[in-house]
C-alpha cells in the first residue's frame, strides 16, 4: 500500500527577497560614496585649518586610510554573512551523509538565495528521516 506524505511548505505573507548579486552591487556603491562623503565633511568644516595643520598629503593619507578601513570592516562583514549559513550547511550535509539524520536541522536567517537552499535542504531532510522512519516502523 503505498502513502503520500504531505510536507507543508512555509504559507506566510510575502517575503521580500534580494538576492546576493544585488547585496554585493549596493555594497560596492556603499563603497564608492564613502571618500565622497568623507571629503563633503572635511570640505563642510573649515578646511584651511585641516590643511594647514596636517598638510593635503597627510590630509589625503587620512581620508584614505580611513576609507580603507572603512571598505575592509564592510567587506568581511559582507563575506561573513555570505559564508556563514554555506559553512553551516556544509557541517549539516557532512553530519546527513555519514547517516546522522537526528538533530540536523538549519536554520534559515536570511530570505536569499542561500536561505532557497537552506530551506530546501531542510525539506529534503525532513523527507529523509519520514522515510527512514518509515523504514524502521516496517522492519519492526
């Protein structure tokens, strides 16, 4: 007698969702806006007196260092939240195919395309353990 098995998907009101491409292209213009603003609030204060007291090299060293720092918090900050869920899926898929099917579960933080796969993942999990219990309920 064969049995078809229902596995709800998530119902809930729209979700919005953007997708890593889009992420990486405002964090690259998030990037680019920065030494702008930067020389807009040197250029809005008095000017002269930076200069004249650091000098434009020194001036220009700073804005720049200060840009960098700036680019690399926002850059590892970004790859951590891209390779963080990966990792932890990657620990999970490891833990199933060793045959551990019991307390391997993801959670789903995010609502792009890592999330789409978090969330199919657990899916394909769930449909594992029905069917491995299924299985054991039958050599019983």
């Amino acid at each position: 007698m064969s049995e078809c098995i229902h596995v709800p998907m998530d119902v809930g009101g729209p979700v919005l969702q953007i997708p890593i491409f889009y992420k990486l292209m405002a964090s690259m213009l998030f990037v680019a806006v920065i030494p702008v603003a930067l020389l807009g609030i040197v250029s809005a204060g008095d000017t002269e007196s930076i200069i004249s007291t650091i000098g434009l090299h020194n001036s220009i060293f700073v804005l720049t260092l200060i840009t960098l720092a700036i680019v690399v918090m926002w850059s590892f900050f970004l790859a951590r939240s891209i390779t963080s869920p990966i990792e932890n899926l990657s620990r999970v898929a490891d833990s199933v195919s060793r045959g551990d099917l019991r307390a391997s579960h993801i959670d789903v933080m995010t609502n792009d395309e890592i999330g789409d796969l978090a969330k199919s993942f657990n899916r394909m999990l769930n449909s594992y353990q029905i069917l491995d219990n299924l299985a054991r309920e039958d050599t019983d």
